[in-house]
C-alpha cells in the first residue's frame, strides 16, 4: 500500500464538537446567574461604593421577610447560619425603605450579638 498525505484537514469534526460545548457553557451560564431578591431601595446623596464579592448579603422584605444570599430564613435560622459563617466577614443589608424599623433593629442586634463588625446597607445613589 501507498501512504498518502491529506491535501487538507478535515474540520467538521471539529466544528461539531465546538457547537456542543458553546451549548453546554451557554446552558450553564444561564442558570448560574443569581438573581436578587427585589426591594425599593432607600435613596443617599454621600453613599459611597463599596465591592466586596465575599460578602454576606442579608435582604430584609418590607413584608418582614428576611433572606440570607437569596434564601429565606427565620431569625432563629439566619442566627445559626451566620453563627456557622463566622463573624469575620462583611455584610451587606438590603432593606427596603418601606421595611419597620423593628425589623431591621432586630436583625442589627442579632450581627451584633454575633460580633459582625462590618455591616454596611445597600443604597441607591440620590438620581440614580
């Protein structure tokens, strides 16, 4: 027999198994997305940035509902939670403007107890 080389490569193989891992990574990309729990948030004119992507984020309903990283909890569950989670980290509440104020007390006194000493209050920027 006679050995022949390719005159060219053939790429439909490849372009097949391109298209299936643009799908699997576009399918996974699209639930991995994390929605936020939806609050009217207060108004500031000084607030001022701050990112922290390990932050803890604590979302207080104007129902009274409380949600730790997008889960709902009871105050007895969020103080074990947060007891496991160690105190520290930061937090960021998210209250709504409408929100009592008891809660929201409630919920400081339970960081304090716990010794969190970083809690900042997600705002949105007076004519934003």
């Amino acid at each position: 027999m006679e050995d022949r080389e390719f005159s060219y490569i053939n790429v439909i193989p490849l372009v097949d198994i391109m298209l299936v891992l643009l799908t699997i990574v576009l399918t996974t990309a699209t639930f991995m997305v994390q929605g936020e729990i939806p609050v009217s948030l207060p108004t500031a004119e000084n607030a001022k940035e701050r990112k922290s992507y390990s932050a803890i984020n604590i979302t207080l309903k104007k129902d009274g509902r409380i949600f730790l990283q997008g889960k709902e909890v009871h105050l007895t569950q969020l103080r074990e939670e947060l007891r496991a989670m160690g105190s520290g980290r930061e937090i960021n509440l998210r209250v709504d403007r409408d929100a009592r104020v008891e809660a929201l007390v409630k919920v400081l006194d339970l960081l304090n107890s716990l010794g969190f000493k970083d809690v900042g209050m997600v705002v949105r920027r007076d004519g934003s």
